[in-house]
C-alpha cells in the first residue's frame, strides 16, 4: 500500500509537471476563430490525457527502478505471478471507456465546428498553381486577399483549378483540401481583428511553398466598406485597369505624368505614332498596347531598352490585359 501512495503522488506531481510544460510551450498560435476555440478545447483534454499517461508509464518505472533495485549480494529470483483478473479487467475497461470518451468528444467537437449558421456568407475559394483567388459571389467581388468581417460566419465554398490543395489559416485551427471537380466547404467564424496567412497544406508543385495569401479580419464596418470599393472597381473597367496597373508592377517602369521611367509614360500615349527601334513607326491603338503585353519583345519603342517583363500573358487573364489597355487609354484625350 506505501508503494501505491508512493507511485501515485509520483504520477500526480509528474502529470501535472508534463501538463504545465506543454501547456507553456506555446505549440500552436494564438486562436482566432470560433470553431478553432472549440478545437482548442479538445486538444488541451488531449494534452492532458497524454501527460497523465506519460507521468502513469515513466512514473512507475520510475519507481520500480529506483526501489526495487537488486540489493547487493541479493540473488533470489522476483516473485513469479501468473495473471490477476481484477487488474486485467481494469486495464481493459478503463482505456475502453477513456478512448470513447474521447470519440464522443470528438464526435461533439467536430459537429460545433461544422455548425450552420443561416446568415453565413458565403466566399468561392478558388486555388490553382500557385495562387489563390476569393469571390464574394453576392457583391460581383474578386480579391486576391480574403476579408472577412469578425464575428460573422463565413461559408467557404472551396475549388481547385488544376491539383489537389489545402487551405490552411493556423490560427482558425479547421483546415479542407481543394479538388479538381467538386466543391469542398469550410466554415469559419472570426473572432479577432488582424492579418493573418493563407497557407496551402498539400504539397502541389513547385512554388507550393509560395502559395501563400493574406487574410484580413476586419470590423462589420470597415468589411462593408471595403466591399462596396471593390464593387464599385468592379463595374469599371478603367478603375479595374488601374488596379492591374499597381499591383501588377507596371507602375514601377510606367509613369503616369508623361515623364518617362523605365519605359514610355502611359500618359498620352494612345493614338500617337510610335517610333519603334527598328525604324519603322505604328499607331498606337489598342491592338499595339495588346501586342506590347503578350509579346513585349516584337515592336520595341525607340530609345528604350527591351525590358518588359515576358511573362504578363501567363500572369494577366484576358480581361486583366483588357482592363489595363482601358485604363491606358483613359489617360488620353483622344
Ligand atoms: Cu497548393
């Protein structure tokens, strides 16, 4: 019976020793969703079953190392036991009943982080090598950086364009993969303003490391205000262009003042005759902007290097190359 104390304040000193530690370690980042509180809540049960468990194994060995040690000169053999029901029966029914538990916990967990929520809204998720696209279906919005409104559920409606991928925001914990073909769904409820990343978890070529985008959780207000922007962009063409044009590196060769940088400035630039480094000239219409885009290379403006970037007929959509041409002749009078 001493021994049974002894073992046993042991694996309470040890459980709680373990517990604390894993506890303090800070192994995941700090929550931001509803559903990853929930998941929290989980994982700190399982944090302390696997200390108990720990501190049950190492305890007693622990123990019997250190006071059932051979005595000096003691050359008997250990007493010899052939089974004892009673213990058998408990080192049954006790993890039996410990890993139900933990099912039906699971069962519990998983059912609140899945919960519907009838005012949910919903975002198409769309990931394809290498990037990642958000449409807010509802406002005519496409963003390549997720807002959600904190507090609100919203109803990820999940697609992939070519391979197997995952979104992944650490800090909501809930995680789903993209497929080719279906529709996959993730339901998230932010509870904390801030920044955060979208990383891809299933490995999907070369740049998956890079398929990364940014998450912004902002108040009902600030969300609001944000949308009705980006739809406003939306409905125009030129406003879209212009978008195209800063984020897509243009303005750092292309000014918009008529002073030449890198490249020629866009401004006044359609509908004059362009002189082009192999003497000939050529109007410059929309068809020669699109041409300039696609293939940078074929009509070189005179006095200029051939700089351009090659690869804007891989990274713009049609549209995107459209937009920008609207937003290059907007600049004109003509
Ligand atoms: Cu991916």
């Amino acid at each position: 019976m001493k021994h049974f104390i002894g073992v046993a304040v042991l694996v309470v000193i040890l459980t709680a020793l373990v517990g604390l530690a894993l506890n303090t370690l800070g192994l995941l980042p700090d929550v931001a969703s509803l559903q990853g509180q929930y998941i929290d809540g989980l994982f700190q049960v399982h944090t302390w079953i696997i200390a108990f468990l720990f501190a049950l194994i190492v305890g007693f060995m622990l123990y019997s190392i250190i006071v059932f040690r051979r005595k000096e000169g003691d050359e008997s053999d250990a007493e010899h036991i052939e089974g004892n029901n009673a213990l058998e029966i408990t080192w049954t029914v006790v993890p039996l009943i410990t890993v139900l538990s933990v099912a039906v916990l699971g069962a519990n967990t998983l059912s609140k982080v899945t919960a519907v929520d009838p005012g949910a809204m919903e975002v198409k998720v769309i990931g394809q090598q290498w990037a990642w696209r958000f449409e807010y279906p509802e406002a005519g919005v496409v963003s390549d950086v997720l807002y959600l409104p904190k507090g609100q559920q919203a109803l990820l409606e999940m697609e992939s364009m070519d391979v197997l991928h995952s979104f992944w925001v650490p800090e909501f914990r809930v995680k789903q993969d993209l497929m080719p073909g279906s529709t996959t769904e993730l339901r998230i409820t932010p509870t904390e303003i801030g920044d955060y990343t979208v990383r891809c978890a299933e490995v999907c070529g070369l740049q998956h490391t890079y398929m990364l985008a940014d998450v912004k959780v902002v108040s009902e207000g600030d969300f609001n205000t944000w949308l009705s922007a980006e739809a406003a962009i939306a409905d125009d063409p030129v406003a879209r262009g212009q978008k195209v044009y800063e984020s897509y590196g243009c303005k750092a060769c292309h000014t918009l003042d008529g002073s030449p940088l890198v490249g020629p400035s866009f401004l006044d630039s359609f509908g004059r005759t362009v002189e082009l480094a192999d003497g000939t000239t050529v109007l410059a219409d929309a068809d020669y902007f699109y041409n300039s885009i696609i293939n940078p290379t074929s009509q070189i403006v005179a006095g200029f290097p051939p700089a351009m970037p090659q690869n804007f007929a891989d990274q713009l959509s049609d549209q995107q190359i459209k937009d920008v041409i609207d937003f290059i002749m907007s600049l004109s009078d003509k």
